[in-house]
C-alpha cells in the first residue's frame, strides 16, 4: 500500500511537472502569436516609413530636375526671342532700304541718281542685316532632360528585404557568475558582416530553468552592444537565478533571440529583525541607527513584527540558503540594558556566506559578527562563547579588535570605511575583510554547534547592511591556506 502511495506520489508530482511546463508553453505560445501580430503592424509601419522616405527623395529630384528644365527653357526662350526681335528690326530696315533702291533705279537725272546711289551704298553698309548672325544662338535640344533611369530602375527592382540576422548562441560554458558581476558570451551561427549589434535582455527570476512568460519581473535590457559578449556589474542578487537571452541586428531589423540561458546566483539575502532590536535603535530593512529617545516611533511598526514570533521570542526568517533549525534552549526577549543588538532574520546552518557592513563616520562604538539563537537580552557581542565580532570604539580611546568568549585581541591596522564579513558554517571559520582593499583583518576558527544569525551591535551612530552578495573570488586563496590556520572552539585566531 505503501509503496503504491509512493508511485501514485511520483506519477502525480511527474503529471504536476509536466502541467506546469505545458502552461508556460502555451503561455509562450500566445505570447508568440501576440508578438507576431504586433511586429508585423510595426514591420508594415516601418516599411510604409521607407517607401515614403523614397517617395520624398523621388518627388525632391523630380522638382529639382524640372525647375532646371524651366530655367533652361526661360533661358532658351528669351535668347530666341531676342534673335527674333533683332532679325525681325532688321528685315523691315531691309524691306524699306529694298523700296528706296528700287525707286532709285528709275531716277534720269545722273546727280540725283548719284546721290541716291550714295545713300543707298552707306545705308547697306550700316544696315542690321549684315551684322546679324543668321544662326541660333541656343538649340532647341533641352540639355538637362538627358536623364537615363535604366541603371535606377534595375536596381529598384532588385531591391528586397535585408535579411533577418540569424539568432546568436549563448555559450552557456563561457559564462562567468563571480564578485555580483556576470559575464554573458555568444556566437553567431554564421558570419554575417551585417550585423551591426547586439541587445542582451536579462531579468531575475526564483524558478529554474526555461523563464516563464508570466514571471513577476520584466526583462531589463542593454542596447548597442558591438562585441559577442557583455558583463554585468555591481548587481544584487536578491534571486535564485538570473535569465537571458540576446538577439542581433543589422541597419534595418533585430533578429531573433537566442534561446534563454538561466544562470544561478545564489548569495544570501536578509534584512535587519526590528523584533530582536534593543528599543534605542531605529530599525529599517538595511539600515540601524542608535536612538537616544528608545525608539518610540517604532514601537507600533514593531509590535505588529513581534506577532509573527512565538510569545515575544523573534522568530528568523528561512530562505534557500538555510533550512529551519531544531528549536534551541535559552530564547530571549527583546534585547536591552547596554546590549545596543539587532540579530540578522535569517539563520545560517549550512553553506559559505558574505554580507558587508558600512558605519556611518561619527559612529562611536560599533561590533559586528555571528552569534548563536541562544544569545541573552543582556549579552553584548564578544563577551560570551556563544557569539563571535569585532568591535570598533572610536568613544574616548579609539580601538579596533577582535572578540569572543569575553577575550578581546586587538588588530593592528586602519579600520576600513567598509567591512566584509564571510561565514563558512560547515568548514568552522569567520572572516573579516576590508572590502575595498581585500585585506584579511582577522578569522576566527572554530566548530560551529548551534545554528547562527547575523549579529550587530551600534551606539551613538548607525550601519548600513549590504547582502544579496556573492562570495567574492579572492576568498579562493584563503580557502587554500585554510589547513595552515589552526584553532580551538574558543580561541581567536590571527589571520595575519
């Protein structure tokens, strides 16, 4: 019966599955036929755009060529004309020179014929027609009409679409995840010279992999890119996996996208627990700051977090990284008296983990770490064997040191703007970095037996909280040192 249950189980988890992977294929289904109508409209658009455009060049030079046509023919017209008025002056003058040379022929007195004779000789001489070029001065041929369009016509019928850029490979192996940076790489399955870019979309997502039409978050994207790879920088991963895909594009169309690669990006994720924080510190998600005035104007906002616990006792968030813990002895109320604490909502079991911490540059007195859930109202940070820190006291005389089991060794060097902290429950070891400068400032190496929360501890300033950070790369190196560190379950241990 038993085992029946089981292979029912399993054939309705498969059926479950296979459901589900059914609906985001009909979903990207009708998201497909959607965008086929869409880009087909945008395509007819952009088409109607272009012959328009050509239109406009055609009808530009058709203006252009006639008004060149109109002037050589006003041009032609008025030398012609012109002529025509000088010839026309001048066959009259001729005509009447004509008659007067004719009448001369019938004058008998010799002196009066001389005389005529003489006149009519210098009137000849001078007369119009004889200077008169008997010639054109412009054809009637029209110049710049001689416009051969053959070559043109050729190629406008030869004109087609550009052709659609083949879509690119996302080189899955080639891809890097490391220091909340990531380096996508592809390929084009043929060499186009066309090409002239490339758009990569990606978008976070909590569901491994194809992406899921539906998804809670939009694809973000980054245009023009030349070159077949692209990183990303200075990202939070606050998600379990990343998407993306890329598409390529020449001077008139983008091409299809790749098929989507899904890249995990695991880091651990929390935020400060208003319901575990002594009353003088204002609380937000990221953000703790010592309150002189015991934080009344957060008491409402608190007391409806402290409902979600059990009878006063805060109760940790769990997300991917951590499981739920077994319930320890020796839970706690609020913190309070001098212990200035707020614990992390989450609880760290298992894994390696790295958040950073910045403190305001006034702050007076600051320590963070990890602590065990047992930790006292009373407890400060250090002074027990349940909780691990360094503390930073810029009140009266500055120190800088390292705490634990009530033991303080003080740590020779600067305290950075920014401090990194790495936990690595199951191989025993808290680190501390300068972020910046990637110095080790100090580890602790122990056997963790309890699980841990995030602790920190402020007074007269304030820190702010970065997570959703991966494990840096140089941490690689230490880890290789690591069987050259040696401690106890109590002892502070030099990371010089």
């Amino acid at each position: 019966m038993d085992s029946q249950k089981e292979a029912l189980q399993r054939i309705i988890g498969n059926l479950a599955n296979k459901n589900d992977e059914m609906q985001n294929f009909i979903d990207t289904l009708n998201h497909a036929l959607k965008g086929v109508q869409a880009n087909s409209a945008s395509v007819i658009g952009d088409l109607d755009e272009e012959f328009d455009s050509l239109y406009s060049v055609l009808d530009e030079m058709k203006e252009s060529m006639t008004n060149r046509i109109k002037q050589e023919q006003a041009h032609k017209t008025q030398e012609l004309q012109n002529q025509l008025t000088q010839c026309t002056s001048a066959l009259e003058d001729a005509e009447e020179l004509l008659e007067f040379s004719t009448r001369a022929l019938s004058i008998k007195n010799p002196e009066e014929f001389s005389k005529a004779a003489r006149q009519i000789k210098d009137s000849v001489t001078m007369a119009p027609a004889f200077r008169l070029c008997l010639k054109p001065k412009v054809s009637d041929n029209m110049t710049h009409l001689m416009v051969d369009f053959s070559q043109e016509k050729k190629m406008l019928q030869a004109l087609k679409f550009l052709p659609v850029p083949k879509a690119p490979e996302i080189d899955s192996d080639k891809c890097l995840v490391a220091d909340n940076c990531i380096t996508v790489k592809w390929k084009t399955p043929e060499e186009d010279s066309k090409i002239d870019h490339y758009i990569l979309e990606y978008r976070k997502t909590n569901f491994e992999g194809l992406p899921r039409v539906k998804d809670e978050r939009c694809w973000e994207v980054v245009d023009n890119i030349k070159d077949t790879e692209y990183t990303l920088t200075g990202l939070k991963f606050d998600s379990k996996y990343m998407n993306f895909r890329v598409r390529a594009c020449n001077k008139a169309v983008a091409g299809d996208f790749s098929d989507p690669v899904t890249l995990e990006t695991k880091a651990l994720v929390f935020s400060f627990d208003g319901t575990s924080s002594h009353l003088n510190l204002k609380v937000e998600d990221s953000w703790i700051e010592w309150d002189s005035t015991g934080g009344k104007g957060q008491e409402t906002k608190v007391k409806g977090k402290e409902n979600k616990g059990r009878s006063g006792t805060p109760s940790p968030k769990r997300t991917s990284v951590v499981t739920r813990p077994p319930s320890v002895k020796g839970t706690r109320d609020r913190f309070t008296g001098e212990a200035y604490t707020v614990l992390g909502d989450v609880v760290i079991e298992s894994g390696q983990h790295y958040w950073e911490i910045k403190a305001q540059k006034d702050c007076k007195s600051y320590s963070i770490g990890v602590a065990y859930r047992s930790l006292g109202k009373f407890d400060q940070l250090g002074k027990n064997n349940i909780s691990w820190c360094i503390h930073v006291n810029n009140w009266l005389q500055a120190t800088f040191s390292a705490k634990h089991n009530n033991k303080a060794k003080p740590l020779e060097m600067p305290v950075p703007d920014r401090i990194g902290i790495y936990c690595d429950f199951d191989g025993g070891q808290l680190s501390f970095f300068n972020s910046d400068s990637k110095q080790l400032l100090h580890t602790f190496k122990t056997k963790f037996t309890q699980p841990l929360v995030p602790a920190f501890m402020v007074w007269c300033g304030g820190l702010t909280l970065y997570t959703g950070l991966q494990q840096p790369s140089f941490l690689t190196s230490l880890e290789k040192n690591d069987s050259e560190m040696n401690g106890s379950s109590s002892g502070i241990i030099n990371g010089d």
